[in-house]
C-alpha cells in the first residue's frame, strides 16, 4: 500500500494497526465455542486470521526495522530486535503462567479439570512451567507469541539482505524453506512428549512473515508495494478468492482426492492452497486500501491492534480460564455472551496497557521550568 498521509498518525500506519485488530478479534471468538465463529472463522475462504496477523506482523516490522538499520546501523537494529524479542518472551511467559495458574486453581477448586487443559499442566506444573519457559511446551493458545518472538530474532539477517539489494534470494530462500516443509513427514509427537512446539511449523509459515518483511522494505524506501493493478492479474485473483470462498462456505467441488486436498489446505504446514487464497485475498485488499484507506480505517480496532501484545496474552489466559467450565457454553445465548464479554475484556486489557504507556512517557518527560512572578510580571504588557 502506498503511504497515505491521511492514513498515518504518529509514524503509524492506521490501515495495518486495524486489520491487526480485526484478526485479533477473530482469533479471540475463534477459540470458544460459539456461534460467532460463522462469521469470524475463515469466513473469506480457506485462511484464517491467524495468516494475516503473521503477514502484517512482518509487514509492519519491515517498514519500522528498517529504519532503525538505517538510523542506528547493525547494531542498532539487532539490539532493537533483542529488545522487541524480549519483550514478546516476556507476554509470552505472563500468558503461560497465568494459564497455568487458571487450570491449577480450577483443579483444586473443583477436583477436576476440562479435556481442554494441558494434560502437563495439571500432571507436572514445575515441569511444564521449565519446558514453557524454554519454549519446548506450547500447547494450544500458547503458542502464537513463542513464533512471533523466533521470527523476530531473524530480522537482522532478513532485512539485512533485503537492503544489500538481495530481496529476490531472500524471497527465494524462505520459498524454498516453506517448500521443503511440505514434502516433509508429519512428526508424531506423542514418542517426544511432553515436548511440544506448537500448531505451527515454524519452517511454513516464516514465508509469510518474510513476505510481509519485503513489503515492509519496500515501504521503508518509497517503493510502491502495490504496482499498477493489471486487469488479468486482478481477474486471476478473484477468481481464486471466489473459489476458496465457495469451497469454504458453499462446499464446492474439488478436483483433488482428498489426501491432497488436506496437504494443500493444511493449516500447521500452510498449505499450498490455503496459502494462494490468503495471498489472493490480500492482494485484493491491498488495492482496495490504497485506493480507498478510509475503508481500511476503524478507531477501536486500530486502538486493539495497536497494543497486540496485550491482546494475545490476555485472551490466551482469558479463553484458558473460561474453557475449564462448559456450563458457560450451555446454551447458544451464554456462549455468545461469553465471546462477547471475552472481547470486551480485551479491549479493557488493551486500554490498561495504553494507559501504562501514557504514565511512562509523562514521566519520562523533563519538568517545566517554572516561571518566577518577577519574571512574569516584567513581561506583562501592562507593567
């Protein structure tokens, strides 16, 4: 998308931080079990949510790092990336700890636990706990912000590449990483338990964050990130965006057995066509952002994925914590209360954090220097 200066506030780009909310809304109602889900559950084709905030993640980190390359020089950006990575390992550690405290008090108030809980959590807490803090337990809803802080790690050799001219190689590195993801076996891990590193394949869906870095880049040096739309690229990509929305929605024939119908839709190794359909879907919404940015542009979703680290770790903690009691989920009229409380309480989170930050900056203010009474009265126009 190219910079709109209507779009942008405070070296941020509105457009990004609100799509960012958006699928941060949707991952929350995604993980309970409501009837929401219709509508934010893949409702635009074979993708979810979780695709886009990877993407703009990377997105967004290309263009802020970059700078940061160019401002303070290598080691400026890796000290900004050590930085960034700690403070994604520190949510991460505040989520996991919570959630793990959520099913331990749950287990002592109750005598028992949901089949939703961590089966380590209740068997071995301090285990888990250690194997959490190493990154080497990451059980569901845990396991989003363990990613994001790897691939933060990789933004000093990324975008280093990218600036030495090299964008072709890296894009054709990470390509061929995420290929070699899918012609490798599944791995089994009940002969590893209780080693677990998550739902996703790092070695996948690093392509999307790369992707999103070049973008990023691109932005950062006043390249234009969405050429001049060509009407047979654009026909191309809405029909494949049409098709993944019948396949998804309508259940559409599809001319693939079925064995390779799930590789190629396969969430955990991003599949080769839940990747097309999610890249078809973004191009189109990249167009219709730089054409129309108000369209992209919302206040309260923008203000959510401005603080999307908070957001993550509070309902990772918020849906663990809920999931231990299905009487909650009893009837379709609770389990939509329950969803939409859940994003209230995110918003709530969010607006914490903001809150936070506003104190710190006041503080880190200098103080006004006062001005004397005598000084003030030699300047008055009357004396």
């Amino acid at each position: 998308m190219k910079s709109k200066p209507e779009s942008i506030a405070g070296g941020r780009d509105l457009r990004f931080d609100t799509l960012r909310g958006l699928f941060l809304i949707c991952m929350t109602v995604n993980h309970l079990p409501t009837e929401i889900r219709t509508v934010t559950d893949q409702s635009l084709g074979l993708f979810s949510a979780a695709e886009g905030f990877v993407f703009l993640s990377g997105l967004v980190c290309g263009w802020v790092y970059t700078r940061k390359l160019r401002n303070g020089g290598p080691h400026g950006l890796w000290n900004a990336a050590l930085n960034r990575a700690k403070s994604i390992y520190t949510w991460h550690i505040a989520s996991f700890v919570g959630a793990l405290i959520c099913v331990l008090l749950t287990e002592y108030a109750c005598g028992y636990c949901a089949q939703s809980a961590p089966r380590l959590f209740f068997e071995h807490p301090l285990e888990s706990l250690g194997l959490g803090a190493a990154l080497l337990y990451q059980p569901g809803l845990l396991d989003l912000l363990p990613m994001y802080c790897v691939f933060v790690l990789l933004l000093p050799i990324v975008i280093s590449g990218l600036e030495s001219g090299r964008r072709w190689l890296v894009l054709s590195v990470s390509a061929a990483v995420w290929l070699a993801a899918q012609a490798a076996p599944a791995v089994d891990g009940a002969p590893i338990y209780p080693i677990n590193t998550g739902s996703f394949n790092l070695l996948a869906w690093q392509l999307l964050f790369v992707a999103g870095l070049a973008i990023g880049h691109a932005r950062a040096s006043g390249q234009p990130q969405v050429s001049r739309p060509n009407r047979w690229v654009m026909a191309a990509m809405a029909a494949l965006a049409v098709y993944g929305f019948g396949l998804r929605q309508f259940q559409w024939p599809s001319p693939w057995p079925d064995p390779m119908f799930g590789v190629l839709l396969n969430k955990p190794a991003l599949g080769l066509l839940r990747l097309a359909d999610f890249g078809a879907v973004a191009y189109l919404v990249a167009i219709l952002g730089d054409r129309f940015p108000a369209a992209l542009e919302a206040r309260p979703l923008e203000f959510l994925g401005r603080h999307s680290l908070v957001v993550v770790a509070t309902q990772s903690v918020a849906v663990m914590a809920l999931l231990q009691y299905p009487s909650l989920f009893a009837t379709p009229t609770s389990r939509t209360l329950v969803a939409l409380g859940t994003v209230a309480l995110v918003f709530a989170a969010a607006a914490a954090r903001q809150g936070v930050v506003l104190r710190r900056a006041q503080a880190a203010r200098p103080p006004a220097t006062p001005v004397s009474p005598a000084a003030g009265h030699r300047l008055s126009p009357s004396g």
